[in-house]
C-alpha cells in the first residue's frame, strides 16, 4: 500500500528502499572515464587510460608511436628497445576534480513554490577535490636488441564528496500530494595501481615488438548515507542531517586484484615516420560488495543491521591504441596522432545487466606537436596538444522507474587542451606538463635519469 505524501504526511520508506535498490548498486558502477573526464551521476569514479609522463601529457597524450623514453613500459613496450642506456623514470600527478552530480529538484510533477522545492527541472552541484599521487615509476635495462623495464603506474586516484536532497516527485499513484526521496550525503575513495613487467625486442632494423604482464591492485571506499527529512513541517526545507534521520547507509567495498597483458608493437617505414600499436587489458575483479546497513533513525532493528548484501563481478575496459607520427629532420619538430578505443561496455557485460542501462565504447582522438630548441644547453622542448574524450556515462534509457532518469544521464563530449616544457641535461631530463578541461584540471612533474 502506497501513502501519499505532502506537507504534514509521511515519505513511503519501503518504496523508496525497493526504488532505490538497483540505483544503489548502480551508483558505484556508473561511469569509467578515461584521464580526466567527470561524470554526472550519485557517485562517480575516475580513470585514467592516458600515458604516463609529463612529456606525453604535454603532447596531448598521442605518444604510442614515440614510445621513446621509459614511459613506454606503459605507453607502447615496443618502443623500449629505442633506449640505449639504463633510465629511472619518475612522475608525480595532481588531479583537480570538479565532478557534477544531481543535487535535487524534480524528477516529476510540478514544483509546489515551497523551500527547496522550486525548479520545475533537475538542480546539478559539483564536488571540488584534489588529489596528489607518485603517478608513475619505471625502470629500464636495455641491451643491443632487447629491453626490459619495471613499473608501477596509478591508473586512478580519486575523491568525491556530495549532497542530495530536495528531490521531489508525484507520488505513487499519480494523485494530490508530493513525494520527498531520501536526502543523501556520499563519500568516495578509490586507487587503481598497476605493476607491470615488460620486455621488447628489435625484429628487424624498422620493427619491433613488446609485450608484458601487469598485476592490478584495486581499492573502494565508499558510503552513501540516507536520511530522511527533518520534520513534517520542514518537509520542503533543507535537510539538517541529524543522526537520528539516517535510516540506512549503503556501503560500497572493493578490495581485490587481477592480472592483465600488455602487448605493443612499433613500425619505421622510413627515417621521419613511425607507426605504433597498443594493446592494454583491464582487470576482471570478483568481490565487488554492496552493503545497505540500518542507521540509528530505524529503531526497528539496532544500527548498522546489513538488510542487504550483494556480491558482484566487475571488469574494467580493455583498451586499443593506434598512432602515426612524423619526425623532421634534425629532431626539431615532432607531430604526432593517437586513435584509443576504451571498452566501457565490458563494464555492463560482465554483470549481465538489463539492456535498459547502456555505456558507450570510447573513441579518443588525440594530436600534439613538439618543438625542439637544440642549441640552447640546456635542450629546451616546448609541447601543445588536444584530445576528445567523447561522452560515455552510464545512462537509463527505460521509462521507468524516473529514480533512474534522473542520476544516468547523457553527458557531453570533453575536449582536453595541454601544454608542456622540457628541460634536457646529458643525463637528465624534467618535464611539465597542464592538460585543462572545463572541468578537471591535471599537473604533472616527471624527470628521466639516464645511467
């Protein structure tokens, strides 16, 4: 039996939890995003397919057909065997994140004028967070057709915290009176790390090819706390938080590991062209946890009570590289393009979920170009690039329920500028590198040392 409710009557607990549930289990699985690009939606997490180093950063990240530092045990291990001497590569990256979600308004109906309660349409915020990481690390021992390199790279490091609350609907069924979901607060921690080991060999004069093993180590915590309103006759006003209106807490847990492969390959048809390929597979994690727990407002059973527990496989996007670039003569100038194909759709495929809920595979175009200053001691490297990351939200695209509608949404194409600097010694290297967007900002700090 549904209530109606309204100034002075009470929100249906019971619907709003059966309502609720496959948006929960959702709200942790919404979107994979490649480097930089935000997601709208409850919770939301960020990663990076982007090569590591500042110097690609700058370059817009179009670096599989260079793969000529040691950033190449990731970007393409093909291109190892360019290195002639022992290198040390090192990053460290801060992440800016501006991350809109749905804040409130209204799912359906009209707004009643009252408090919160007075946008005909959906209110949007953004979570402001930083973050700083060691991004990367390698190491790499060549010899006179082969190489070898170490690395630990960070994939993704990432925080988001929000607000829900104020939104309204009709209720069920349609009749007098207004319906109030759960205000929610939500908190998010997450790391993706991988430790590769590579090798690369030199087939022919113009050839070469790598291939390697990464072993993932992937961390989540994250909680979504609701609450009910106030009072009854706050019913359209701010929502105060207070312990004794938390119902029920869903708990978000992932702590497990995966091994991967990476293969590469590296072509020079001539002495200024350079063709590259890259072939990343993503972790396949099994203990994927989803807890919803009592808060201290139900009093019908202690707190912290687990009313539901699921266990879910998840695998994360495989990723596919292919780059041309042109080197002029002299090494003064470098141009470079970059296809990436991320399947986000891997993520739906391995929990075999209903074809109402859809995520796009991803087609990132990147270019970047680079001028070399050789005569200046020392040798000055001044980089710009772009990229699209084309939009790839986890989205609803049934008719009901409007609880769904309303958090997986369609977004919007990004486009990434960079700029970067390079300092070259004899033996060693720092590089600087911005990649900008509307909303997320990223810095890099590397340096390669050469022994």
């Amino acid at each position: 039996m549904h209530e109606k409710t309204g100034p002075g009557t009470k929100i249906p607990m019971a619907l709003a939890r059966r309502q609720g549930l496959q948006l929960l289990l959702w709200s942790a699985l919404l979107a994979f995003p490649t480097a930089v690009h935000p997601q709208a939606g409850f919770n939301t997490f960020q990663f990076s397919f982007s090569n590591p180093g500042a110097r690609s950063m700058g370059f817009g990240g179009a670096f599989v057909a260079l793969a000529d530092d040691a950033t190449a045990a990731f970007a393409n291990p093909a291109g190892l065997v360019q290195i002639i001497e022992p290198e040390v590569s090192v990053e460290g990256r801060w992440w800016s994140y501006d991350t809109p979600y749905t804040a409130g308004g209204r799912i359906s109906g009209e707004p009643s004028g009252y408090g919160l309660d007075t946008v005909a349409g959906l209110r949007f915020d953004a979570s402001d967070e930083s973050v700083a990481a060691l991004s990367f690390l390698s190491v790499v021992y060549p010899r006179e057709r082969w190489s070898v390199a170490f690395y630990r790279h960070v994939l993704s490091s990432f925080e988001f915290v929000g607000e829900t609350q104020g939104l309204f609907a009709i209720p069920f069924p349609p009749d007098t009176g207004f319906r109030r979901e759960f205000d929610r607060r939500i908190a998010t921690e997450y790391d993706i790390v991988g430790y590769g080991l590579t090798g690369a060999w030199q087939l022919t004069d113009t050839l070469s090819i790598g291939i390697g093993a990464v072993y993932y180590d992937v961390g989540l915590n994250a909680t979504e706390r609701r609450y009910s309103f106030d009072s009854l006759d706050r019913f359209f006003e701010r929502n105060s938080y207070l312990p004794d209106r938390n119902f029920e807490n869903v708990v978000f847990h992932l702590d497990d590991t995966d091994y991967g492969l990476t293969t590469g390959l590296l072509w020079s048809p001539s002495a200024s062209w350079r063709v590259g390929a890259a072939y990343r597979q993503g972790p396949e994690t099994e203990d994927f946890q989803v807890r919803i727990v009592t808060g201290a407002g139900d009093t019908s059973v202690p707190a912290g009570t687990t009313l539901f527990r699921a266990v879910s496989p998840l695998a994360f996007p495989d990723v596919y590289a292919l780059g041309i670039a042109y080197r002029a003569r002299g090494d003064r100038l470098t141009v470079g393009f970059e296809w990436d194909r991320v399947e986000y759709s891997t993520i739906i495929d391995s929990i075999n979920f209903d074809n109402q809920t859809v995520i796009d595979d991803a087609d990132e175009l990147r270019a970047g170009i680079e001028l070399v200053f050789l005569e200046r001691r020392p040798v000055v490297a001044l980089r710009g690039g772009v990229w699209l990351d084309p939009d790839h939200r986890l989205r609803f695209e049934g008719e009901a329920p409007a609880l769904d509608r309303a958090f997986f949404r369609r977004g919007d194409d990004v486009v990434h500028v960079s700029a970067g600097l390079g300092l070259v010694f004899r033996r060693f290297q720092v590089d600087v590198g911005i990649d900008a967007s509307d909303l997320v900002n990223t810095l890099s700090v590397s340096s390669i040392y050469t022994f």
